[in-house]
C-alpha cells in the first residue's frame, strides 16, 4: 500500500505552492491528501503554519515549511509525539529544540510552470494583493512608480490607495511572467532577509526579472536583482533582450531543479519526477481557468486581428509636423541636441498631403511635432482653414506648451477652440522654480494665464475642445502634492494627467545623463513584435519627408517611407519602405534608433481596451488620446 501525505494548507492556500508541493510528494510514492488530519498518514506536510495547528497524538513523521516567516513557532510543542520534525526554511528555525532544520525553501518543479516565452510586455509589473505596510520606504516609492504609469500593477484591495488593479488567476500570473521581462517584487519588511518571495521562483522561470529589495536574495535566485530602492532607474540597470529572458528561463530551471533535489536528499526522500504526470495536479478549477483564459486569448487575438486589417489599408490618423523650432529647452527633450535644420513645413505640401488623407477616408490629424512648438508655426490658422476645407477630417489635435499662445488674439484662439478636438498643454508643474528647472525658461506664469484665458474663451464659445493639461514633472507625488489645484482645473472641465519619467527618443536623450529627471533606457527591452507607432499613424516632418513614426524619428533619418513633394501618402502607407520597417522586428534586424528606443510598444498593445471601440471611419475615442497624447 501506498504511504500517504497529509498537506495541511492552514488558514490560506497558495495554489501554486501546493501544486508544487503535491507532485514533490507524489513524486516520491505517496498519496497525497489536502488539509485531512489524521493520525494514520504517514507524513504531515505543513504549510505557511499558523497559531492554531497542532495534534499531539500524530506519532509520524512531520515536515513544517516556514516559508512565510509570520508566525515563531515551536514546532515540537505542536507536535509533541511526532516521530521527527523537519523544519524547512531559508534562514533557522526560532525554536530549534526537538526537529531538524532544513535548510530550504519549497520543492519547486520547473516542469509544472515553464511555457513558451512570449515576451510581449515591455512595461514592468507587480503582481500582489495590496500590503498594509505604513511608510515602508520600498513601497511609497513602489506606489509612486505605478502611479506614474511606469508600472502595472495586478492583484486585490489596490483601491485602498486610488489604484485600479484586477486580480489574477494562478494561470493568468504564470502567463503573465512568461509575457513580461522586468516584474517588481515587495515583501513585508519582516520577511525581507529571512525568506524569499514566491515571484522569486516563478517569475524568473518564466524569463521575467524581478527587482527586489536590497538584502531579500538569501538564496542567489538567478534573475532576482537587489536594489536600493524603486524607481524608474531600476530599469536601465537590467539587459532583459529576449536572448537574456531565454537565458534566465534556463538558468533557473536547472536552479530549481537542482534545489529541489537537495530538498529531497535532505528529507530522505526518493523522488523521481518522471512518474508523476503533470495531468494529475490539474483540476478543474485549473482547466476552467485554463478554458477562460484561452477564450480570452481568442477574442485578443480577434481584435489584435481586426486592428491590424484596419490599419493596413489606411493611417489610424494623420501626424502633419509643420514647424520644429521651440521656445522653450526641457531638460528631458531632444530639442537642441539633434541636428535638425529650423524649417516650416511649405503650404502647398501641407495642403496636398491632408487632401490625399482625405482621399484615404480623412479622419483624425494630429499637429504635433516632435520636436517643435505648432504655435510657433506662422501659418498655424490658415492650416487649421485648409483642414476645415475637408470634412471627413474630424479631430484635430496638438499639444503645446502653450508658451506662445500671448501671441494669438482672442478671434485666433477661439477659432483653434471651434476647430479642435483636443489642446493638451505640457506644462512642467504646478510651481515656477521647478517649471523653470525642468523646461529652462521662466514662462510658468504665462503658460498658466494662457490656459486660464483658453478656459475662458472656450466657455464663452461653448466649444467642445478638450483640454488636457499633461504634466512634466520630475517627482512622482506630484498629483498628490498638488491634489487642491488639479481638482479645481478638474472641475473647470480639464483633463489631467502626469509623468515623472521619460522616453530616450531612441538614445538622443541618455539616461543617466539628466540630473534629477527618469529617462528610460530602451535597449534592453525585447522588441520581437512589430511596435504600434508605424502600425498606426505616418508624420509628415517639416522637410516634407513622411516617417513612420512620428514619435522618435526626429531626425527623419531612420524610418522615412516618402516624400511628400514626390509621393503619395497613400503610396508612402503601402511602400516597400514601410513593410521593411514593420518586418525589421520579427526579423530582428531592427535600425539602431529603433534598437535603442525606450518608447517601444509591442503590436499585442493592440488588444488592449483602449481599441475595442475604435472603428473604421468612426472618430477615435478620447481614451485613445489620453494614451498617446494629442
Ligand atoms: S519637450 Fe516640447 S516644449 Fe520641451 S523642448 Fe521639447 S519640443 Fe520644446
Ligand atoms: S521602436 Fe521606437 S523608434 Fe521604433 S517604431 Fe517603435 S517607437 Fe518608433
């Protein structure tokens, strides 16, 4: 007959370590029961252990994980008859009288949770409920760099502070490590040096990174990264290429099997892994997870799908970047250290390429430049009459700093007002020294007059523009600093939003290089997956040349599809050119500005909600501008 193996799960039970933990047993010629005490099993395998558990009538043999480190217990006192008491645990037991101390962590069965890796997440992730855990310097700075938009973040109770987070499922975490490169851990401060974490494990079998807490890799976990503390820095540190994520998953495969072995021979036991099949351990909660998340997956790909058709035959809007001067100098910008020559975009190339956009189906028309200020450009209202000559283009857009708007007369502005779907003003902060540090000029009060007299005369023209005042700012809490005041433009009818860290325009910008100011790196993020930008929308630069990506190619030397003057924009949006770009990221022969860009966004992007509603001929929602700007 078959020895048997009582699991007891205590007050909470962590699937994936139980599952784990059942084919260990299972591995090594035992029937494994769950959370059945009783007193003819064999072996009693406790977990996480809480104040409550003990028998002193069991007389077999126990083994007490004390991977959670929350409570100090005396095993032996539990178990007073126990034939033998293994402790398990990274760091010794408090009570070391009367067992034997394993020193361990879980079993951990690389089989059960590797998977193809599909790195498709460039941003970061944390996957936890949220922690009480009071001022914890490592959390208040985790918080910042989620509130920032820099992390994403899964898990329960994230309302507690203003956070939207859904939870995961066991699966879902595992798909998404294996979808991710970079995730970030937080244990609570009483657990940091004395355990690991269970993302220490899972995530870097995945090929995922984890960014730890200093002091918290007791074990030398391959792929767990001590730092300091959090922030967007963090992330320059870490080559997370594909080749390196593939090299992880290896890595900590052949770690956790060797651990688990160690493990095995440290507790007497025989285990051959082979024996077990991995369909045992499956449920049919598993399976129901496993069918919903494969329905899920479907219905991303249908959209992914859709998404992609819709963009072949025609530009999801239209970038027309008319001028590239500026008039102002932020510290975190390219402006001033590219060569480009000042230039504005000629009428007649202007005029011919919206009526070719329009030819195309019209639609959404950003004025945009990158790098540039559009009011600085002279012809700047008799290109939004052009615009108004075609109908079916419908949303136009810019963003601004908003330095230069003294310039225009009220008649001007409320005309933009009348024409515009949305005005997003950057501005660098709610105070002048940190503006006048962050954007080099002393322009805060007037910046902040303008939008003031912009709210004003879109009141008194009941115009429908909105206006959205985007902050550049260099300090995470900024939003809740400044709480008062962005309530009160809030209630103005604007829309707000903040970054405290920054793209590298494809290296122009360096980080590191910036005193006080988060520039992402962008080199080591896995970039197998045609990015959205050149999926999306062309730019059309001052010089008359098309991009295809108005975003980072500043120069306009790296991704040019066409001419103006020659071509047109509907040749430009079908060229060779074009197809060679979108190839170049599964092919992996990307352009260098491409290779060392941090704005990176994989084409999976394309199944995020903010596409469910978008449509062929149809004006792009809102949420669609508060992703990518105006
Ligand atoms: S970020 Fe905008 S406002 Fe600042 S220097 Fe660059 S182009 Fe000018
Ligand atoms: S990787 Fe960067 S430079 Fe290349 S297309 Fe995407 S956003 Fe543009």
């Amino acid at each position: 007959m078959k020895k048997t193996c009582s699991v007891m799960t205590c007050e909470y039970c962590d699937l994936d370590v139980y599952l784990n933990v059942k084919l260990f047993y299972e591995s090594s010629g035992y029937r494994v029961f769950k959370d059945k005490i009783s007193r003819d099993t064999n072996l009693l395998v406790v977990l996480r252990g809480d104040k409550e558990i003990s028998d002193h009538e069991y007389t077999g043999v126990v083994h007490a994980y004390d991977y959670v480190r929350e409570y100090k217990i005396d095993w032996r006192a539990r178990f007073s008859k126990a034939s033998r008491i293994f402790v398990i645990s990274p760091t010794p037991p408090e009570y070391p009288d009367g067992v034997n101390y394993v020193k361990g962590y879980l079993p951990v069965i690389p089989e059960l949770w590797q998977s193809p890796l599909k790195k498709k997440d460039s941003r970061p992730m944390h996957i936890s409920h949220f922690k009480p855990m009071g001022e914890d310097q490592y959390q208040q700075e985790l918080l910042k760099i989620i509130k920032s938009g820099l992390v994403r973040v899964y898990g329960k109770k994230w309302d507690r502070v203003d956070i939207k987070a859904k939870p995961l499922s066991y699966c879902q975490v595992n798909k998404m490590f294996a979808a991710s490169s970079i995730c970030y851990g937080l244990m609570y401060p009483y657990q940091r040096g004395k355990t690991l974490s269970g993302r220490m494990w899972q995530a870097p079998l995945q090929g995922c990174f984890v960014i730890s807490e200093a002091g918290t890799n007791i074990a030398g976990c391959p792929g767990v990264i001590e730092v300091m503390s959090f922030s967007a820095d963090n992330l320059s540190v870490i080559d997370h290429s594909i080749e390196k994520c593939q090299a992880l998953a290896l890595e900590a495969a052949r770690y956790w099997k060797t651990a688990t072995q160690i493990l095995a021979d440290e507790l007497k036991l025989k285990i051959s892994l082979k024996s077990v099949s991995n369909r045992r351990i499956f449920g049919p909660r598993r399976l129901l997870s496993a069918i919903r998340q494969t329905v899920e997956q479907l219905f991303r790909a249908l959209q992914i799908r859709r998404m992609l058709k819709l963009t072949e035959r025609r530009p999801l809007y239209l970038i027309v970047e008319t001028v590239n001067t500026c008039n102002a100098h932020c510290v975190f910008c390219c402006y001033g250290k590219t060569k480009i020559k000042p230039q504005v975009l000629p009428m007649d190339i202007f005029e011919k390429v919206i009526r070719e956009y329009s030819e195309m189906g019209g639609g959404a028309v950003s004025l945009t430049p990158v790098p540039g200020e559009v009011l600085l450009d002279p012809h700047l209202i008799k290109r939004y009459e052009i615009l108004a000559k075609y109908k079916n283009i419908d949303q136009v857009s810019f963003t601004t700093n908003g330095i230069a708007f003294e310039k225009y007369s009220d008649e001007e502005l409320k005309y933009i007002l009348k024409s515009s779907f949305m005005i997003q003003v950057s501005i660098g902060g709610l105070d002048r020294e940190g503006y006048k540090s962050l954007y080099q000029v002393d322009q805060f009060e007037n910046v902040l007059n303008s939008v003031s007299r912009l709210l004003v005369l879109k009141k008194a023209i009941g115009s429908d523009a909105h206006i959205h005042l985007s902050f550049r700012t260099n300090n995470p809490n900024f939003e809740d600093i400044h709480r008062e005041q962005l309530e009160a433009y809030k209630r103005q009818g604007c829309l707000i939003s903040h970054i405290s860290w920054y793209g590298n325009f494809g290296g122009i910008v360096k980080s590191g290089e910036v005193k006080d100011v988060s520039i992402i790196n962008g080199s080591g993020l896995a970039k197998n997956e045609t990015c959205v930008y050149p999926l999306l929308a062309p730019s059309v630069l001052p010089n008359g040349l098309i991009t295809n990506c108005g975003c980072v190619d500043v120069n306009g030397d790296s991704l040019i599809i066409g001419d103006a003057h020659y071509n047109s924009l509907r040749d430009c949006w079908s060229s060779k050119e074009r197809k060679n770009i979108l190839d170049s990221f599964r092919q992996g022969n990307l352009v260098d500005l491409c290779r060392q860009c941090s704005m990176y966004r994989p084409s999976a992007h394309l199944a995020e909600p903010v596409y469910k509603n978008i449509r062929s001929y149809k004006k792009l929602p809102l949420e669609f501008y508060l992703l990518y700007g105006g």
